[in-house]
C-alpha cells in the first residue's frame, strides 16, 4: 500500500509541476494528452460563465466575465498547490516518517507516520508558514523547496 502511495505521490508531482512548467514557461501550445490546466479552465469557465449568460445588459455581463481571467489564474495557483501538498504528503507517508514537533514550550509531540500528520507537515513546510518547527528526513525540506518554487514561478 505504502509502494502504491510512493508511487501515486511522484506520478502526480510529476503532473503537477510539469503542468505548471508548460502553462507558465512555455510560450507555445504544447501536445500533450493530459494537461490539468486544460481540464481545469474547460471546467471553471463553464460554471462561471453559465451564471453570466443570464445576465442581458452587455456591459454587466462584460463586467462579470472579464474578472474570470485573474480570478481563474490565482485558483489554478492554488490547484497546484494542493496537488504538490498531497503528492509530497503521500511520499512522505510511504517512507513511514515520524513526525516530530518541538513546541515552543520544549514538549515533544510525536505521532509517527500517520497519513493525517503526513499532509499536515507538507502543507506546513509548503507555505514555510508554520509555528512550529518540523523535523523529518528529506521529504521536508525537498517538499518546501518544492513549494517556494511553485509559488515564485
């Protein structure tokens, strides 16, 4: 289970930071099959474009859809960022790390290898946001790399 979950974490960080690779970087159209931000625009834009065709005055309804474009992008930011969050969750899960919080107050916490405690530190060491230091194997701080350069990207 936990090789399926090393595995499954690598395939979609690979999707994840390929994807943003391609829609940032790159300034041509690329011909790949699966590409999340193609999904993912084909999806939003209908549920938020249904709502604005209903609206008749035409300068309201250019109005509503023309903040589609920066709101779309910031989401789709935070869509990758989730799905970098869960993959290097499921990574760090596989290699069965403990997880070892030194609080402020000196007091140990350790909660050895859950998946919950396995995501919760990828999300901390994402965002580098967090109150409480963690320290764990690799899969941290290649995980925190990993995040400041999405979020810079």
């Amino acid at each position: 289970m936990r090789v399926l979950a090393a595995v499954a974490g690598l395939v979609l960080l690979f999707i994840v930071l390929a994807d943003a690779f391609t829609t940032i970087v790159l300034a041509r159209r690329t011909q790949r099959t699966l590409r999340l931000t193609r999904y993912f625009y084909r999806l939003t834009w209908w549920a938020y474009a249904t709502p604005g065709r209903r609206i008749r005055d035409g300068e309201s309804r250019e109005d509503y859809l023309s903040i589609y474009g920066p709101l779309s992008f910031l989401v789709l930011l935070g869509t990758w960022a989730v799905g970098a969050i869960a993959a290097f969750g499921l990574f760090q899960w596989s290699r069965e790390a403990g997880v070892q919080k030194i609080m402020a107050t000196g007091d140990a916490d350790l909660r050895g290898g859950t998946f919950d405690a396995s995501m919760e530190t990828s999300g901390t060491r994402f965002n580098n946001a967090g109150q409480v230091a963690f320290y764990n194997r690799n899969a941290l701080y290649i995980g925190s790399t990993a995040g400041l350069t999405l979020a810079l990207a």
